[in-house]
C-alpha cells in the first residue's frame, strides 16, 4: 500500500485565507473564497483535483500504450472539473477530460479506444466516479 498525504491549513474565518500543500513539498499555495469563486490570485480544491486527475489519467493512458507497443512521445490532458454554485451548497457536476497523444505506431480508433478505458480505470477516475457526469470530450492523436 502506498499512502500519500495533502495538508491545508486555513487562519481566520471564511474571509480568510490559507495554504494548501503535498507531502513532498513541491506544491505549496495559498487558497482562498476569492480564488476559488472569483477568479482572484491562488488555487482552489477543484483546480487540484482537475491537475491530479489528468496526471493520474496521462499516466495511466501511458502505461496503456507502451503496454500495446505503441512508442509514446508525449501526452497532454486537460481535466476541467464544473463546480456548480446554483444551489443551495457548491457541487462537482461534471469532469471533461481532453487529451491529445503524439503517439507512433497505434491507430486513431485505437488511441481513442485506450482513452476511454483510461478514463474508467485510472485510479483518480475511479475515485472520482461520484461526479454525475465524467466525459471524454476528444482524444486526438497527433
């Protein structure tokens, strides 16, 4: 088993502000209301969890091609994770993966194929598999 760790620390009340952080150190940012409903400077939980979703996802897409003997040279995905705030508490509705594949020896059918199994089998895509809506809105092989 492998246990990794996220820390946040918040000061003050909801006006506030506070520090979001990894166990290894490499991220440290502060978050804040402002950042995460009006477009002011930090993060914000659902920017995290779209940048660990399409890390885990390209991973996963990677591992799957090599795995078919394609030659990877690189992946770009892009998870965008919709927060609707029209009711009465904030909630994730949909998460759209784009991805984008310059990948040798694999066909168009069979990158988008890998894709979408990508989508239900990595493990953040599992995790996240109580978000309603979770579509692969296009991967393009290059």
């Amino acid at each position: 088993m492998i246990n990794q760790r996220g820390n946040a620390v918040w000061n003050g009340d909801i006006k506030g502000s506070g520090e979001i952080s990894t166990q290894s150190g490499t991220v440290k940012a502060p978050y804040s209301v402002g950042a995460r409903f009006q477009g002011e400077k930090g993060t914000n939980p659902e920017e995290l969890i779209g940048a660990a979703h399409a890390g885990c996802y390209t991973m996963f897409l990677t591992g799957q091609l090599t795995k078919a003997g394609a030659q990877v040279k690189q992946i770009r995905t892009e998870s965008k994770v919709t927060l609707d705030t029209s009711g009465e508490v904030p909630k994730v509705t949909k998460i759209t993966l784009t991805t984008e594949g310059a990948v040798e020896g694999i066909t168009q059918e069979e990158f988008q194929k890998q894709a979408e199994n990508a989508k239900q089998h990595c493990p953040i895509s599992q995790l996240l598999s109580a978000v309603p809506e979770m579509v692969l809105a296009s991967a393009t092989l290059k």
